[in-house]
C-alpha cells in the first residue's frame, strides 16, 4: 500500500492527507483529534470506535473488530480506530465519546481500575438542633454528623469563625466539606453538589490541569496553558539562573507559576463548568525545579552540584497561603521528589505506568530536556536523570521548533524523494524533535550519515538517488541535508538537516541511552531482558519507535513492546487526586527508589561516548 | 491573743499592722507578699521560710518548725511563715526563695512534682554537608538530625523558602527548633539557648502571662494587665452584647484580647529579660466566652439557651495567623472548654488541683462572676456553672469595689466596735468580696442578720453593744450598717453595708451553694463526705474560710480541710505547657467531666431558695 489518501474527520471538518495505511488514531492524531485508547491500541479496549462513512476508505473489519464490534455496529459503519486503516479517501465521525478532551494516555490510563478513594468529600448532614440536654459545640456536632471523633482535627481559623452563623444558617442541614479529617467548609444546601479537584502538571515548557469530579474520579475538563516562566528561558538551567538574578527573580517565577496554574485550572473548570470555589484540593507534578518555584523556594542549590533539592517529601499546603484562586481552603498536596533532577513528574510516570508491578523488567523514559530513565529489575527501582539538551525540543536546532503547527514531524524517503509529515498538514516550516528522530533515522538507512555521526560527501554514496544526492549540500561541518526546498516550504527558505544537528541529537540520545545503560549494567540486566520500554512525555508519544530505535536512543525490542504512554506524569497527579491509596503509593515510590547519580559512575562516560555512535546499519 | 502588732517586712519594708496571732504567711499577703505554700500552709514543705530579726514578736519554733529546720537555722532566726504567728511588732525578712514573683499557688503548685515534657524543643545540630553520595534533601536532612522521620511534618512555607540559605549561612550547624514534630524555625548558633514558652490565663478581669523556660519547667517572669475588655462591660454577658452591637464589635473585643495578650506577654518576657522572638508556644485559658473572642469566634450562642459554645475541643493555632507578637511560627493551643459556661480555665483548674486523683470526694469551686463548681465523687467528675453576678467582685454593692489599695478585706467585730483590715493599711475606701464575706458572717454572729437575710433594727438586738448598735441606721429596705464612719474613711463618706448588699451576696452565694448541692446529689454525696474543698481564683485565696462556712458560701467542714489553690486556671496552663502528658491530661478531664446544665434541674431553682438563706447562728 502506497500513496496518499485523504481523511475528513466529522464533526469538525479536520482534513489530513496520510500515507496510505495509516490507522486511523493515527490520522486522527495528525488532524488534532485524540481518541481514547486505554489499552494501547492493542484493540482490546474498543473505547476507540470511529464511525465510517462510507466502507470504501477503510481496510476491512478484521478479527479484533469483529469479536469487539456487535453485528449492528458493524452494519453502521462502526469501527474500532485502532484497528482500521485509512486505504482511500474518506469521511470519518468520531462520536464524542470515543474523543478525550484532553490528553489521550491520561485518561485512558485512568478510566482503567482506580476505585475513587478521595481526600475530600462533602456530606449534606442533617443535625439535630442543640437543646439544654444536647450542647454539645458547634464543631464537635458537625464532626460527629461526619463520622470524625478527631479532638483537634485542625479546623481553620477563618471556617472557625464562620461556623456559629453558618450553621444556623443552614438550619442544621449544612452540606460540610472535608478534607481528610479536617473540616474545610460549610455549604448552603443547593449550592454545592459534587467537590471537583485540579491535578496540575507543571511542565517546564507547557503547564496542564485536569479537572476531575472526585467521587466519581472522572476528568471532565483539561486547561493547559505555556509556561510564561519560558520568557526567562526554555530550560530549567536557565530558570534556575533567573531566579537567582536581580533582586526578585525568585519571586518573579514563583508568580509567574502561580498565575498560569491558577489559568489552566480557570480553563479546566470553564470546560466543564464548574466554580472555582468548589475545587477543593490540587495535587501536583513537575520536576524538582519546577515544584520548588511553584511553592516560591529557590532551586539554587539543584542546579549545582551536588544538586540538592530543599525538600523531595510531599508537601499539603494551603490554596489560600500560594494565592491559588480555588476554594482558600482547599488542600494542595504536591507530589514527592526523588532527587533534584529527578522529579514529582518522575514519581507521577512511576505512579501511573505501574512500573512496579510488572512481573518483568521494564524500562520506562521520559523524554524532554531531561531524560528521567526508570528501571525496574523484578526486584529493584532504578531512577537516574540525564541531561538530552534540548534538541528533542528543536531548540540548538538548525531549524528546529517545537512541535506546532507547520513543523516537520515525520520523514520518510522513498526511492527517489522525501515524504514529509507536517503538524496540520501545512507546508513546512520547521522540524520537531519526532521529525528530527526521523530524518537523522532515515539518512542512517541511506548511509548519508554514517555510525560516527559524520554526514558524507553524496559523491561517497553511490546508491543514493540523484534526487536525493542533491538535497545534500555544503561541506565538512557546514554539510546539511535539504528536507524541504525553498519552493517546498512554507518559509520560502530551504529547511534542511545540519552537521551540527546531527551532533546535537548525538549528544541528546547519548545521554539517555547512557542512562538506560547505566541502570542496566547497575540491575545486571541486559537490553533483552527487558519485557517492555515505555515512553512517556508529549515527545514519546509522538515519535516513531522505528526511528528511536534506528538511531538507538532506546534498546531494540520487537516494537509492539516499546509502548507510549503519554502524559504518564499528569495520570500520576490524577491518580494521586482521585484516590489516597495511589497517593501512599506515590509516596512510597519516591522513598523506594533507588536514585543512581550519574556524574558519580565512572561507567557513564565511557558508555555516553559510546552511546553517542549509531549502529551501523 | 487579742490586738493589733506591726510587722514591716524586708526587703521592701512593707508594714502592715495586724492581729496577734496572725501567722506570717497571712501577715505577708496582707503586705502585698507571697510566700510559698505548696504544701498548703501545712507546715510540709518548709518553703516559706523567713527569718526574724528577734525571737520577740513569734511564736516559738512549734513542733513542724523544730522538725523541718535544722538547729543552725532556727539559730538564725529562720522560721516558717506558715507556723510562726505575730505576737508582737517585728521585723521579718523575707529571703527571695520563699517569695513568689508571681502567684503564689500557681508557682508552688508546679514546682511539686511536674516533670517537664515539652512540645518545643530546640537542638543545636552538627549535620553533615552534602555530597554527590549524600544527595539528601535540605529538609530530610535537618530532620533526620532531629529523629524526625514523618513524610510530610506540615513545615510551613515560610520557614521552607528560608531553609535551603538558612542551613548553607550556618554552615550546617543550625538550632533547629520544633513544636512536636514540626520543624518551626532555624536558627543561628548562639542566638538561642533555651526556648520559651507563656502560659496565659485570660480573665474576664485580669489577664496574666507566666513565662516558662521549656526544658527546666522554671516559671521565670509574669506579666498581668486589666482585661482591656472591661470598657465595654465587666462580665461575660455584656461583652457578649457588645460583640453582637454594631459592625465590629467582635472584632473590637477580639483586637483587644489579643493586644493585652501581647503586652502581658512582652512583660512577662521583660521581667526575665527574654526576647519574644524567642518564645515558640502558648498556652491559653478562660472561660468559653475569653476563649471565642479570642481566636475571633462570635461568643453570641454561648449567651442564649442553649449556651452553645462554637467549639470546645482544644485548637492549635498559629501566632501568626492570630497577629501575636512572639515568634510568628510559635503554635498557639488553647485549652479545651467543657460547656458554654465551663470554660478552659475550668479545665486547668481541674488539671492542676489533681482533683481526679484524690482518693476521697473532693469538691472544688472557682468563685467569679460565674461559679464553677467541679464535684469529684471519687469516680465521677461533674462540672457545673452558676451566675453568681459580680457581687464577690464588689460590683452591685453599694460600697463595693475590686481588691485594691484602700479596700476593706477583712472585718471583725469586737465587743464594742469594729476591725476593720484593709489592703495595703489604707483608710478605707470601700469593701472588696472578702470584706463583704466577713461583714455579713460578724452581722449574722451578732444576730443583725437574722438567718432570712433581714438585717434587724437596732431595737430588736438587746445584746448589741451600744457601740455598734449605733452602726445600725436606716429602715426597711434603707438599712444599712456603718463599716466606716465619715471620719475613718478614707473618702470622708461612711461606707456602709446596705439590706440591698446582703440580698446581693444572697443571690450569690446561693446560686453556688446551690450548685454544690446539686451535685453532690447528683453524686448521691452529703457536704460530710467530702474530704476536701478547694477554693480557686483570687477570690478563694483571700476570703476568710470561716466566714464562708459561716454564710454558707461552701459547706461546713473543719477549717484545715478547705484550702485555697489560688489562680489554679494558670496553673493548669502552666502545666499543659511545660508537659504534653499533663496536656492530655486536660484534654481527657474534658472529655471525661460530666456537665450538669443547671437550668434544666427540676431541683435547682428549689435548692437556690434554700440556700439563699443563712443557718442560724
């Protein structure tokens, strides 16, 4: 199956142009539209039915459909995403249940087996008025219509004052709010009928909250917002650095922190309107760096050796005391850290994959500026950070960018030209960290680059097509690949793939492949003990497992067993929101694993130097 | 032993004169000195001693004083206070270890037996610097160095921005102190040798502060002040009124309650040269009402059937959010209340009279504007308020007024004429709760009252001595009896005990007669069961217990078995302070002591009638 077929997707209108045997989540995802697919589109799950509009566009039902799909929903045209594959254009609806709202793998990930166990709950009590035989106070009548005997179960002062007028108020029938054991709230009846909780992912580049209803556990709004803290610069270093600077560049990005979580959750609850107010706890994730801003401590002390963090044990904070416009009393409970570079975002991937439970060796990484590497042996948990730089991010790239609109997110070379993917299907006017994995992949398989990393002379390549001989250009370190001619880009400048691109992601891929190997060779383990990869991060789920595999930034294992897991960070957050028993769990992961320092193993140089080299092919 | 002697005591050179016969300790108190008497005055623990500067003006050595001094002290002229009666004028020196900086009772009370067990603790730690093998978080850190294990200790926020350059400045060598296991505060070597604690007692009337260095338990300041609450009324009552009035009026008496809390702290911490930053708790008594204002909660409830309190359990509290000025992460706990009208002072009064430890029924009473009285039956504890009003207070007597200079508080009546004692050796210028006490027990002894309350007309009492029957004056409900003649007082005006007075001091001392009773019967007690009463609060440390057996403020035992513990509510204060068990303690005595609503006793009302009256003679 060659060619390209063209995918309208209902009921937006969203069109993609796919290579002919694309699935359709996949079309689906180049278009914008996320489809649930819990189990990994394995087709187990069928949580992912499309509806066709026609059967000519698609492959035909296969087995998996077919046990999956009752006979009905297939005469409809019903079919599961996953499993049917785009073979000429066609119209494609995608029924609202089977979109997410927000980030795919979260959700998916969720909606599987966590009972909902919240820390918070609200109770519409119906309490007996007091008389001269029944005084008992205020707060002891109200603690008991919960259920809580605590003596001093920590009731804010601010509540405390309110709860006189409060209760008679309401007549004795207040709907009390509580967080843990502590009352938090009293409400007028009717004015309250679910309590809603924010998990907040503080990425350093894009910050998300999920909103979820916490007796049911469901997500029923997403927020995400840049990170404005990005203005001082795109990586952690830097942000370190700013802090440090002037006489308020701490208090800046604490601010800065502050005010875009208190926007995404604002976004999360408009998605699914609901109050702020009646958002009583946050958990939240993030790296080290980032949790420290965001409580408004100074990272100074993680960014130089030996890289110490202020606190790494979960922090329960109040929303009023960070100025978070949630309910003020509600809770913030952030995560646990491991290490300064290893984060509550880590300790979220741990939470979330389950990494822990597998009977088998499974490796997990996230990939971003920092590569975390999670190891677990059977017996052991591994947890090392590398420093990838941000190429994976198109920064230090030629012609990098993130991955937006226009930017290249997949090559292909065909016998005598390049296929390009772009985001949005737009003319290209960049590449992304996918596209880069892909192109760097590719010209590997055309022999263009070789296993040192050097691009060679297209006179030195015999085999390579004319076509693609002229797309390579320059000499010695100025040697670049043209992607997309100036005619072909939506720049009206050549995008290509430099000498020096190349290095970066060298050096990028190094250093996590480093890291995986390092744990290893700590465990005892080989690269085919391993039973699964697991890739979490945006970027893991957007690259080809073909590509990282190629240029080796992950062990080779037969692909159906390197899986992505999307934004496993922000399910962790989730997970520790909805349910106490995952956040004790959360909690013992931090303190259970073992954090291996990398610039203390006299291993990792010699393995990053070697890891920095392609196979050959 | 009949007339008066003049003792002048040093340092100070206080003189009083007094009645032969009138022990030391007595004598001393009526100067404005206290001794100790843990022991009660029982000739025990020798802790009053005091030292004569002739042999003339005792008593001699009696058997306790031979047994408890040695030779060379009795040489010395040294005595015990509590033994050695004046007889004659004299000279007493009063060694400073035998005076009292503060309250007698309170400070003699805890230095029995307590051994300090405090929440606060500060250490000087020696902590290791980190390394690339030691990578643990600043805070993990410090509190492994303090034994500290606890996942999340609830370190406030303000202390965690500071720690990362608070432990680098110190080089890792910081005082760290904690309130339980709570990190509050780091502090620089050499800027903290002990912490500090200040247990604080908020009277309706008066509010006192007692200093105490945690570790050894010591009492080292006191500071007291009038509650600045009294501008708007000096009960309960019309406080209450006053904070329902206008817009702020809670606010008002809540900003009042905490300015003369911060001064009587800054005093205490003056007198003993500490600075307040230093001070990291405290604890606070009073009744429900002091209690409510307080922490800024609307006592409005607690005034009107059903006498609800807002709470009662114990609150811990920070010194910051109540704008306190010691350290501003110092914890605040506030004793637990028992009922609307059985506050926490109650509680310290029952903490540190050990009354559930006694063997035997034992019946304690804290005589104010409000009397509680606490009944320990030997299993049962049981707690009771009665509205005696302000008449022990002097207020509603014609004549009357608080325990100060110039106040009437003792009266004896001679065989032709009248004694009068007055505080401070002053003419007199009215008559404070004793003096009213004594008044109306000689009027009774001399048939003037008759057992109905009547004061009689001068015809009627054959046996009065011309001298005082020329005292007597008035008719019907205008009749009165002259204390002090225009001449002998200090104004220039008689000062008078009026029929009204007498019904005033009816009125209260059967409203807490009354509650006796009940009690007891609750208990199934008669007033001969009971081992011991206790009379608590200044009040029940200068009245004369014969004169209030003699009105029948409390039943009648013989004298030795009624002991006055003075301010026993900031001694229970004291002692939740300096030791968490006694701390527990008081929380269990308020769990456990059974409340008798008064007002719902079918018997009450009829026992009031009787108890209103007086035996007769």
């Amino acid at each position: 199956m060659t060619g390209k077929a063209r995918a309208e997707f209902g009921p937006g209108g969203e069109v993609v142009f796919v290579n002919v045997g694309t699935p359709v989540v996949e079309a689906a995802a180049l278009a914008g539209i996320q489809l649930q697919t819990p189990c990994g589109g394995r087709g187990r799950c069928a949580r992912c039915r499309i509806i066709a509009a026609s059967s000519d566009g698609l492959t035909l039902p296969d087995e998996v459909e077919r046990t999956s799909l009752s006979a009905d929903e297939l005469a409809q045209g019903v079919r599961l995403g996953c499993r049917a594959k785009i073979i000429a254009d066609t119209h494609i609806w995608i029924p609202p249940a089977s979109r997410l709202s927000g980030d795919a793998i979260l959700e998916a990930g969720l909606v599987e087996g966590i009972t909902p166990q919240p820390n918070v709950h609200c109770t519409t009590l119906s309490l007996s008025e007091p008389t001269l035989s029944d005084q008992r106070a205020d707060l002891r009548r109200i603690l008991a219509g919960l259920g809580i005997e605590s003596g001093d179960n920590g009731t804010e002062l601010s509540l405390l004052r309110d709860l006189p007028t409060r209760l008679r108020e309401t007549n004795y029938q207040p709907i009390a709010v509580a967080v843990g054991d502590r009352l938090v709230d009293l409400r007028t009846p009717g004015t309250l009928e679910h309590v809603y909780g924010c998990a907040v992912d503080i990425g350093t580049t894009t910050v998300v909250a999920y909103l979820v209803e916490l007796e049911s556990g469901k997500v029923l709004g997403t927020g995400s917002a840049p990170n404005p803290q990005g203005t001082h610069g795109a990586d952690v270093v830097s942000r370190v650095e700013f802090a440090d600077s002037g006489s308020n560049g701490l208090a800046t990005l604490h601010e800065e922190a502050i005010t875009v979580v208190n926007q995404v959750i604002a976004a999360a609850c408009a998605e699914a309107n609901v109050l702020v107010d009646d958002v009583y706890e946050i958990t939240v994730v993030g790296n080290a760096c980032m949790m420290h801003l965001f409580v408004g401590v100074t990272p100074r002390y993680i960014a130089r050796a030996p890289y110490i963090p202020a606190f790494d044990q979960p922090l329960q904070l109040s929303a009023a005391e960070l100025a978070l416009h949630i309910n003020p009393r509600a809770q913030v409970y952030v995560l646990p850290n491991i290490a300064g570079w290893v984060g509550a975002d880590t300790v979220g991937v741990l939470l979330s994959t389950r990494l822990t439970q597998s009977a088998a060796p499974t490796l997990a990484v996230d990939i971003g500026t920092n590569g975390e590497v999670m190891l677990w042996s059977g017996q052991q948990l591994l947890v090392c950070s590398t420093a990838a730089g941000p190429a994976f991010e198109g920064a230090q790239i030629r012609h990098g960018m993130r991955a937006a609109a226009g930017a290249i997110a997949h090559v292909h070379a065909t016998q005598d030209g390049l296929a390009l993917q772009t985001i949005g299907n737009l003319p290209p006017v960049g590449i992304c960290g996918s596209g880069l994995l892909d192109a760097v992949a590719e010209l590997l398989d055309l022999g263009v680059i070789n296993s040192s990393g050097l691009m060679l002379e297209a006179a030195a390549l015999e085999s390579l097509s004319p076509t693609l001989a002229s797309r390579l250009q320059g000499h010695g370190q100025q040697r670049e690949f043209v992607l997309a001619r100036p005619e072909e880009s939506g720049t009206g400048k050549a995008i290509t793939l430099t000498q020096a691109d190349v290095r970066q992601l060298q050096l990028a891929k190094g250093a996590i492949r480093a890291g995986i190997e390092v744990l290893l060779a700590e465990s005892g383990l080989q690269a085919v003990d391993l039973e699964r990869i697991l890739l979490a991060g945006a970027f893991g789920s957007y690259i080809d497992r073909v590509s990282a595999v190629r240029i080796g930034l992950v062990p080779e294992l037969p692909l159906p067993r390197i899986v992505s897991v999307g934004n496993a960070a922000g399910a962790g957050a989730v997970m520790a929101l909805i349910s106490l028993a995952e956040r004790h769990r959360a909690a013992e992961l931090a303190e259970t694993a073992k954090h291996v320092e990398l610039s203390t193993r006299s291993d990792f140089q010699r393995l990053f130097m070697e890891t920095m080299l392609f196979e050959a092919s």
